[in-house]
C-alpha cells in the first residue's frame, strides 16, 4: 500500500464521476424514473462500452439545472479530496449544461465555479474546466460547444476536447471546432486510441493538432508512433481502470501503460468515469504499484508530468507544484 500521495488528474468527466447515491437522490427529488441503469447493489450496469454511453446519459438526464450541477460538483470533488487529490481537470460538456445555448451555459458554468471555489477553500482542491464535444452528436453540435468554449475562456475554462464515440466520424470532421476553441486560447485534447487503433491517434494529434490524447493506449500497436509521441512530447491522459472495466484490456497486469513508461511516452494517470469503473485515484495508484511494482519515485514522476501537461495558469502550477514537494 503506498503512502498517501498528493495526487494530478487531467482525465474526469463531471457527469461520469456523479456517484450513483446522488443520480438516485436526484431522480427522487424529480420523481424520474431512471432504475433501469442501476444494479441490484445500486451500482451502475452497462453490458459494454457502447451501453455504458447509453446509460451515461440516462444518468445525466436527472441533471436539469445550474444548482444541480453545484450539488454535483461538490459530490464529485469530495470524493477526489479523499484520495488526496489537490489539482484536477474536469470535462463539461453544453449539450448536458443548458444544450449548447450560450446564456444557459453561462449560469451553470457560474454555478459549477462557485461550488468548485468552495470546495478549493473547504477541501483544497483545485479545479479546471475542460469544454468537451461528444462525438457521436455530429460536427454541428459540436460547432455550438465550441462557441459555448470560445465565448467562457480564460483562467478557469482552459481547454477544449472532444470525447463520445470514437468510431463515429473521424478527427477532421471536427477541425473547425477545434481551430475556434485554439483561436479563443484554449489547449486541446481528444479522446482517442481507445475503441480506435493507432490510426485514430496519428490522425488526432496531425489532424487537430492536440496536445493531449485521452486515453491513447492503442498506441501500442504501433510502435514507430509509440517512438513518435515520446520524441514529440504528446502526454496520454491514462485510465486504466477505465481500460480493464470497459474490456479494453483483461487485468491491470496487461494494460499498457508500463511499456509506454518504459518508452519514454509521457503518461499520466486518471479514472475517467470513477462510479462507474469502481475506481478512485488511489485504487489506480494501488493497482499500479501491485501490477508494475511502481513505487513512490514513479508516482511522483507521473504527478510532475501531469502538472506539467496541465492547461492551467503558470501561477496555478507553482502553486500545486509546492503541494507535491511536502
Ligand atoms: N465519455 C465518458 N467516458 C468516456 C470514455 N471512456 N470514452 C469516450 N467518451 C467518454
Ligand atoms: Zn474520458
């Protein structure tokens, strides 16, 4: 067991860190009838990937108002607290908050701030935004986010991605998107290189010229691209409890992410959807140090890389930086 670590995420989805007790409660309050998507432990069950998005957005369905998504905000940050985490960046997506209207979007990013300023003076945890398309609802939409992006960028949302359905489309088709969220000053990202192979990689990072990849471990089939990404300095928003939940990979021990470490591929780690994998940041950590051996010193290294890769502020980063150093 490793000692409690400060710990970075870059890679959480607000609405898939909603703790299935709170969607419940939630629903309740509605009298919305969601019971289909909970088990009988009242965990959240999916047959696969592709069902889990179904009822991922089910789950969402419950969050119709900016006060709603304060609630969650400090549900989700209280449990990153917990596992030691000081600095996190989480995807938000307009299609869920106030469907993709600028002014709606506008109140619940208000409420979203205030609850994540609370939880900063509460819980000292730091939280960023990261504006999210979903790709399987089209190019169009996703025109709208990013408006929604280029019109509430600055120090707190400070970057743009895309993430959804990775075999519906292609990168291209949503270069606009992504050139008015870089023209607004956003850093970019994109889901890719988890349901797609290498190629859904190459083309993310050529393409839309993204710095970051989430998820990226398909990488692996393709060694010269593995080389690629080390010597281009791409980082992978890691989640491999995500990955082994979702079946990408049949245990901890044959997920990739040791050999991209060992290729010099700057990777972080995070837990993506955490309710829904039965994951935390420190199970991640755990299941890590068991499967690769990793110790303290490969965790702090990846911490450092994840600070480093982070879209925020420079004063942000010095500020967390000093976190990791106690
Ligand atoms: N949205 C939430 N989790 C996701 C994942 N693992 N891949 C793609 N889109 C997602
Ligand atoms: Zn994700």
């Amino acid at each position: 067991m490793l000692s409690v670590t400060p710990k970075i995420e870059l890679h959480l989805h607000l609405e898939g860190a909603a703790p299935p007790a709170f969607i419940r409660g939630l629903a309740k309050e509605k009298r919305l009838d969601i019971a289909g998507i909970f088990d009988a432990r009242g965990h959240y069950q999916y047959k696969d990937f592709w069902d889990f998005l179904k009822v991922y957005e089910a789950a969402t369905s419950v969050l119709k108002s900016p006060e709603d998504y304060a609630r969650l905000t400090l549900a989700v940050l209280e449990e990153s607290a917990a596992s030691g985490v000081v600095y996190s960046e989480t995807f938000l997506s307009p299609d869920f908050c106030g469907g993709r209207d600028i002014g709606a979007w506008r109140e619940y990013l208000h409420a979203i701030r205030e609850a994540a300023d609370q939880a900063e003076r509460t819980m000292g945890i730091t939280l960023r935004g990261i504006i999210t398309c979903i790709r399987h609802f089209g190019p169009e939409k996703a025109r709208e986010v990013a408006r929604c992006a280029a019109d509430t960028a600055g120090d707190w949302i400070v970057g743009f991605g895309i993430a959804g359905d990775e075999k519906v489309l292609t990168p291209k088709d949503y270069l606009w998107s992504f050139d008015c969220a870089r023209e607004a000053g956003l850093r970019l990202t994109a889901h890719a290189g988890e349901w797609g192979g290498p190629q859904s990689v190459r083309d993310a990072v050529n393409d839309l010229g993204v710095e970051r990849i989430g998820h990226g471990v398909r990488a692996i089939e393709d060694l010269a691209l593995v080389d690629e990404l080390a010597e281009r300095g791409i980082v992978l928003e890691v989640c491999p409890g995500s990955n082994v939940a979702l079946g990408l990979y049949p245990d901890w021990r044959s997920h990739p992410i040791g050999q991209l470490y060992d290729r010099g591929v700057k990777v972080t780690v995070s837990t993506d959807d955490p309710p829904f994998f039965h994951t935390t940041m420190t199970r991640e950590f755990d299941e890590l140090n068991r499967a690769f051996d990793w110790d303290d010193g490969v965790f702090a290294n990846l911490n450092r890389t994840a600070l480093d890769a982070a879209f925020c502020d420079a004063d942000t980063r010095a500020r967390i930086g000093k976190l990791l150093e106690t």
